[in-house]
C-alpha cells in the first residue's frame, strides 16, 4: 500500500498562512489542559474538527480515578493499574500519574468543576479492578461533560489561546525532519498552512472504526493516522479495549452504560436470566474490562443471543435513578425503566490503548511533535486500562505536555517564519460511495478484529484493509468525510497488522488461537513507523518492531 504524504494539495507561496508559538490538535481535556500550561506571553491555537463539547471527554460517564480517602493510598491504585495492565505497565509512568492525580483534581475543583458529594465531602465510587471506593464523578453520570464545561469556560477566560471549532487538520507539516505545523481546512475555506514552534496532539480515539462503539462520530483514528503518515512511531495499536457494557437496541445509536452500575451492584445476567459472570471470574461484575468483554462474547455464543443484560431491579430505585440519570434517560427512550427491566447491552469499542508513542513529558519520535491522551501510548495502561484512568492520563500528561511544549518555544528562534512546501495535486479516480466503503470497514473490523480474535480473521482483515486501501488511499478527497475514511483505513491497517503480529494473548488483546500469556517472548511493546523519503511514504512500511531485544521482529509488508 502507498499512503500519499499529504492528502490534500498546496502550495505555501499561495497558501493562507496563521503563526502561533503553539498549536494543539484537538480540544479535548487533554488538549485544553495542555493549552493552560502554556506561558501566557506565548499564543497558543487549539483547533478541533467540531464544537469544543465533541469530543470522547465530554462523554466520559464514570469519572476520574484519584486517592482522596484517608483509607485509600498510592500504592493500591498502583497495584490496580499495574494489575490491569497485564505485566505491560511501565511502573514508573504509573507511580507518576497516580501520585499526581489529586493534584489534577484539586485544579478542576478551582476551575469550576462541580463534583458530586455526599455529607460534604467528594462522592467516591468504585468501578471494576480497582480495590478502593476513588472514583470521583459529577452530575451522576455525565463526569465529562461537567468537566469539559468547567474547562472550556477557564480557557475562553486565557487572553492567550484562540480556538478554531470546525477546523480539520488534515496533515502534519513537516520539513527536515522536524514537525512545523499543520495543513488546517476550516468549514468553507481554502487549507490554511498554521506554522508552529511547537505543536502538541490531543486528537482523541478511534473507536469510529468499528461498527459498535461508545465513541462519537468524531473520533476516526485522525491522528494516529495524521502522525503515521509523517513517520511518527506508534506503539502497541493492537491495544484497544472494548467496554462491556454498551447499549444494544437494533437501528439506534450506541450508548455507553457506564462502569458505574456495575460498581453500585448491578447484575449481568443472559436471556434466561442467569447471572453468570461469577462462573467467569471470582471478581464477578467488577473484574477488569477485558475479562468482563470476553466472558460476555463467551456467554453471548454459548447461548446463540445477540446481547446479554445488565439488572439493577435488586437494587433501591431511588438511589439508581439519582445516580445514573443519564442512562434512565437514554434507556426511557426504548421504554425501558433501569429500576425494573433488564437493559440490552454487549460489548463495544471504547478506548484506545495504543497509539503515539511519548516519553515521560509527552515527546513524540518526530522534533517539534509532542502528544497527549487517548491519542498516544504513554505506558500507563499496559495492555489494558484500568477503569477511569482515562481522564486522569489526559490531565496529567497535558499539563506535563504542555510544559515542555512551552519551554522548547520559549527556548527556540523568536522569528517564525513560512518555509516554501509544495505537494502537487494527484490524479483522480473515479468516485465512489464513501459511506458504503466506510460501512463495510467497521463491519470488517467487529467481526475479524474485534474482542476475540484469531489468525485467520486477523489475515481476512489485513487483505481486505489492503484492497480496499488500494482505490481510496490514491484518490484525491476535498471533504471531511473522504479524508476521515482514509485515516480510518490507515490506522485499521495498523492495528490488524499489529494483532495479527502478537501471536499470544495479553489484556484487551485476545487470541483464541493463542489463548495464553506469552511472557518469554511477548512481554513488549511494538512499534509501528512509515519509513519517509523524501516527504513519501515507501512501499512495505508498515513494520510492526517488538522493543525487546529477545523477540525476533516481525515485518509486514503492505
């Protein structure tokens, strides 16, 4: 497969040109968090392809995981994620996260955050594979939206940072091996060249590329697929976890049913109304995602259904409707009332594990590229995140991102300037029906690279990701919806080949023909990275690198 350098054409000595000191892509809690780090004499441009309030944050429901009670400690939080992680977790990033959170959390308090409280104090929950009540949460269940209120309204308070809402970035700028920018298409307008000192990713997941998905329509994968195409190094893409839980009416759209109702009692029970998780796992409902995921497609096959339920009918109705206000709304639509009737759920893509490789202070592979979030593989959730420790990532690593952001431009040449770039418009190919190919690409991916997987599936993927990638990638797309198709086959094509390589299984990442842990040769991380050459992508650069040195690397060739 060729993957064009750039997907759009431009020419910088005809192009409309923005300079600001630094430019973050997407304006997620991350993305925000980071813009706040910044110096304020330094300006600051957060672009995001939709409204500000659309991103995977704002529809986070659980909350936030942080030692706040006195009965709570470090080093339980710690073992719970290094737990969950399956021996993938790098401790250090761990210990540095955690010890950090309430820290995070105070800030968002200071902000505006109104968190839920009981007796005056902060409401704890607990959600599955933590050994503590730590889960801070607001509004019941709409955590991030309260959050992202709180925080998008401090940052239109910042002098410093414009926001760019309906703006898509479509590619890195880079230019002697150094990232400068971004090509930046606003509704109705021509691509603007946005030249940076510093630049920081915050794009958020990927979930758009299955079929079922917790995630909302903007998170196609933009930019893992925006990084991999000017030779960023990804890392351990076959990592995505599904949540257990998602609610499954036939014809609507998928929503999240959060941990949360598990954590306060909830039941999950088959059509004959079996509670059957124990017989999985002594931890019951509250085991980690990942075996919560697999023991409800083992359930779902051994009883040929479609969906199991979720029953809080043992629990008390008032506290259930007070709690999850949210969700007993979303289910009245199909009338169902949470407190008496058994909700449809099943499993559905929900967070990206892998994705841009970053150090400690978020520095990507690429000078001048720095990275936080969903979007990036920090090492915090090894191979399998710990419930609510998702926010908490983003907080963390977008104040450290933005930081050192910060200082690197600070420290740099106070002139900026446009350097001359030019990508020639490519030939078109006849057009075709971008909703149909989309379509067939999520229910490729459900159905061979889903929660378990197997050789075989894995192969029909990869060839099938392949020939559908040798008519799109060539064409020449002007619109949001043909660019997010190509970074959805971009990085399905990176994830399969990354499953297809790990031949064990380890956290989120299941193989029923390799049903086992293989510690001796695949307790590593693998790194995927677009060989560039002169601005271009080359054949066969799709070259899946296990980081330790005892494992034999594997290469597939697109």
């Amino acid at each position: 497969m060729i993957t064009p350098r750039y997907l759009v054409p431009f020419d910088s000595r005809r192009a409309n040109h923005r300079f600001t000191d630094v430019l973050i892509i997407g304006g997620g809690l991350a993305g925000l968090r980071a813009a706040h780090a910044v110096e304020p004499n330094l300006s600051v441009l957060v672009v995001t392809k939709d409204k500000l309030r659309e991103s995977n944050s704002n529809y986070a429901q659980g909350g936030i995981a942080g030692v706040l009670d006195p009965e709570d400690c470090f080093d339980d939080h710690i073992r719970d994620t290094l737990i969950a992680g399956a021996n993938l977790c790098d401790r250090d990033v761990v210990e540095r996260v955690i010890r950090e959170g309430p820290l995070r959390i105070e800030e968002l308090i200071r902000w505006g955050t109104q968190f839920d409280k009981h007796a005056g104090a902060l409401a704890l929950g607990r959600e599955g594979g933590h050994s503590h009540e730590r889960i801070v949460h607001a509004m019941g269940d709409a955590t991030g939206r309260e959050i992202m209120r709180a925080v998008i309204e401090h940052t239109h308070s910042a002098p410093n940072i414009d926001v760019w809402e309906n703006a898509f970035t479509v590619d890195l700028l880079t230019l002697e091996g150094r990232c400068r920018g971004a090509v930046i298409v606003r509704a109705g307008e021509q691509p603007t060249m946005v030249w940076a000192k510093e630049t920081i990713l915050c794009t958020g997941g990927v979930g758009q590329v299955f079929r079922e998905s917790t995630n909302p329509a903007v998170a196609t994968g933009d930019g893992t697929s925006l990084a991999y195409r000017a030779g960023v190094q990804l890392r351990d893409m076959e990592f995505i976890q599904f949540h257990p839980t998602v609610l499954y009416i036939a014809g609507s759209s998928r929503s999240l049913i959060t941990e949360a109702v598990r954590g306060e009692g909830a039941y999950l029970v088959d059509e004959s109304g079996e509670r059957f998780m124990p017989k999985y796992d002594d931890r019951a409902e509250l085991a980690p995602r990942d075996i919560v995921s697999q023991s409800i497609v083992s359930q779902m096959k051994e009883t040929s259904q479609a969906c199991v339920y979720l029953s809080l009918a043992h629990l008390d109705p008032h506290h259930v409707r007070s709690r999850f206000p949210g969700i007993a709304e979303a289910c009245l639509q199909f009338g169902l009332d949470i407190t008496t009737d058994r909700i449809p759920v099943r499993p559905g893509a929900h967070y990206m594990i892998g994705g841009v490789s970053v150090d400690s202070q978020g520095r990507t592979s690429l000078p001048g590229l720095w990275a936080a979030g969903e979007a990036t593989s920090s090492g915090l959730h090894g191979a399998n995140r710990l419930a609510s420790n998702s926010l908490l990532e983003g907080l963390v690593y977008g104040a450290h991102a933005g930081e050192a952001a910060s200082r690197s431009a600070a420290e740099g040449p106070h002139r900026m300037m446009a350097y001359r770039i030019q990508q020639t418009p490519r030939e078109q190919t006849r057009a075709f029906d971008i909703a149909d190919v989309r379509i067939s690409l999520k229910s490729l991916m459900g159905r061979r690279v889903g929660v378990q997987r197997d050789a075989e599936g894995l192969a029909q993927a990869h060839e099938q990701i392949r020939s559908l990638s040798a008519y799109v990638m060539p064409h020449q797309f002007d619109s949001v919806e043909g660019w997010e198709l190509q970074n959805l086959l971009l990085t399905a094509s990176a994830m399969t080949a990354a499953a297809l390589s790990r031949c064990e299984s380890r956290g989120v990442h299941f193989r029923s023909d390799f049903p086992e842990a293989d510690n001796e040769n695949w307790r590593c991380h693998q790194t995927q990275q677009i060989d560039v050459d002169g601005g271009y992508p080359q054949r066969g650069e799709l070259i899946t690198r296990p980081t330790s040195d005892h494992v034999a690397p594997s290469q597939i060739n697109d």
